[in-house]
C-alpha cells in the first residue's frame, strides 16, 4: 500500500463527520448476534477506533457505559504496533526496514489522533460529570492487572451492574 493512499485512508477514518452509517450497521449486526447467541449479562465491544466516534457511539447506545483504561505509553506503543501490524500486514513488506519505519509512524500518528479525539470529547461532554449517570469510569490498566476483583467491582459499582457471588467466584477461577 503506499504511503499516499494510507494517508487517505487514515484522513477518512479519523474524520468523524458522518460515520453513524457505521454503527447503524454495527446495532445491527449486534441485534442479529443477540438472536441466535445472546451474552449471558452484556455486550463487550472493545475495539480502539470507538475512541474515535465516542459522539456516534453514545448517540446510537445511549445507555452506553464505557471503561477508559489508561496505561503507560512505554506498554501502550509495542502493544498497538502489533495490532496496526496484524491488521494491515498484508499491505506491507515487514522485511523492508521503510515498512517497519512506515508502521511505526502509523502507529504513533494513530495513537495521537486516538487520544486527541478522546481529550475533545472529554472536554465537549464536562457537564456529564454533573449527572447521576456518569458513562464513563477511568481505570488505570495496573489496578485491573494487580487487583483485577477490586477493580472490575468498581466498574461495576460505578455503572449500578448486579455484583453477584457467583460471578466473583467465575472471575477467580
């Protein structure tokens, strides 16, 4: 793939104007999952780029909650660079020393649009903050990692999520 039709593409993805085609697209397919699979609690969408549509996403579930996970940059960037590189190897050359180049500038250039989008909506939607219904709950990744109940208690106390002993006793095992 070359470098102008990345940057094209990469301009599209994070131009947030006029994506609720996506998660219109996204309830569905959740709908249709539902129907033949449904979870045994709720849904767990974990994907980066929903960082990204944070407006479309609350708009299209409003009932929404989200965990904002905040983890070091050190661990951050090796992680992200192997899912930029498992998600558009087979666009690349990974033995040619300008794709690893390339990809590592993708990765830093994506992890800065991610962030930035998050700072804004974090900014556009302070008056949330004031509200009984808070969507979104910060966590650091060092808490879920060490004391991995505690912390998905909090998210579960936080949301008003049913906390049961048997659940507990399913994370322990």
């Amino acid at each position: 793939m070359s470098t102008s039709n990345q940057i094209e593409i990469d301009k599209w993805l994070y131009d947030d104007t006029n994506k609720s085609y996506a998660y219109e697209y996204h309830e569905m397919f959740l709908r249709m999952l539902n129907s033949v699979d449904p979870p045994k609690s709720h849904w767990l969408l974990k994907w980066p780029l929903h960082s990204v549509y944070l407006d479309t996403v609350f708009a299209r579930y409003p009932n929404a909650a989200v965990v904002m996970c905040h983890r070091r940059l050190d661990e951050v960037l090796p992680s992200f660079f192997r899912l930029i590189r498992t998600t558009t190897g087979s666009s690349f050359n990974e033995t040619d020393a300008r794709t690893s180049t390339a990809l590592k500038t993708r990765t830093i250039r994506h992890l800065d649009q991610l962030t930035g989008h998050i700072l804004e909506f974090r900014q556009r939607s302070r008056h949330l903050q004031n509200t009984s219904h808070i969507p979104i709950f910060d966590i650091a990744y060092t808490d879920l990692m060490k004391q991995t109940i505690t912390t998905v208690h909090r998210i579960y106390d936080h949301f008003g999520l049913r906390w049961s002993k048997e659940f507990e006793m399913a994370m322990n095992t």
